[in-house]
C-alpha cells in the first residue's frame, strides 16, 4: 500500500511540474503574440517609428521563450522560426522606409503562423489574414481586416484564411 501511495505521489509531482512548464512557455508564447500584434498595428496604421520600437520588444520576446520545456518536433519547428524573426526584427527596426518594414514584417508573419499552428499555444482565437495584392499573410487577433503591407490605402484589404481557436 505504501509503494502504491508512493508511486501515486510520484506521478502527481511530475504531472504538476510538468503543466506547470507548459504553462509557463504558453504565457511566454502568448507574450510573443502580443508584441506581434504591436507591431502589426503599427505598420497597419503607417506608424514607421512605432513599428521600429515594437519590434525591439517583439524580438525580446523571441529571446524570452523557454523552449527547452518544448516536445522535440515543437522545439525543432520554434528553433528554425525563432532564427527568422530574430533574422528579420532587426532589419524592420532600422528601415526608414515602411516598405522596406513591411517586406521585412511579411518573413517575421511567416514564421509566426507556421510557429502558431504548430505549437498551438494561443489563449485566444487567432486569424490567419492574407491580402491578395501583397500576396502575403498575417495574423490578426481581430476577424476584421487590418492590412499591415499596404496599411491606410488599403486597410480592409483581404480575407481569412484561417480561424486558430484557443488552445
């Protein structure tokens, strides 16, 4: 009986330890959406300058993932886009050209899709949005449009291409 109790508490301990990390990396992911956000509100609303200080949070946000708490083909996936935003955050904060940011903001919304629908950390529904003129997609933590690549000559330019629920 002892053993059995042991072993009960055993499992119980891991088993907490365990949703304990996994929370702690969705909040840390979730952080990274936020500051994703930011920046895609910026360049949405052609504000160059606060696009260029959105993503130096955006990219600390990208450094502050724990994702060695990640299963191995979620760490393999977030370690090959975390390298492209962090490739392309610094480009996006240095342009003086919002062309130039949002060329360098279509990379970092690559690699930001592909690490939501393979990890599924969000909290909330996400919106895959694709403008066909760009020929470039983005998340939206909104259904309506914001179009970040062509931002007030063509706000409500696009559609949803795909609807992420809450994990």
């Amino acid at each position: 009986m002892k053993k059995i109790m042991i072993m009960v508490a055993i499992i119980a301990i891991a088993s907490t330890k365990l949703t304990f990390a996994q929370s702690k990396t969705d909040a840390a992911f979730n952080q990274l959406l936020t500051a994703y956000y930011d920046v895609k509100n910026a360049l949405a609303t052609d504000k160059i300058d606060v696009a260029k200080e959105k993503v130096k949070t955006l990219s600390a946000k990208v450094d502050a993932i724990p994702h060695q708490d990640l299963p191995a083909a979620q760490h393999t996936i977030w370690m090959e886009q975390s390298k492209m935003i962090k490739a392309r955050a610094p480009e996006l904060a240095a342009s003086k050209d919002i062309k130039a940011q949002r060329k360098s903001f279509e990379a970092i919304s690559s690699a930001m899709i592909k690490t939501v629908r393979n990890i599924k950390f969000n909290s909330a529904t996400v919106y895959v949005q694709h403008c066909p003129m760009a020929k470039a997609s983005w998340l939206n933590e909104k259904e309506n449009i914001e179009n970040p690549y062509y931002g007030s000559m063509m706000f409500d330019c696009g559609d949803v291409a795909e609807t992420i629920k809450s994990k």
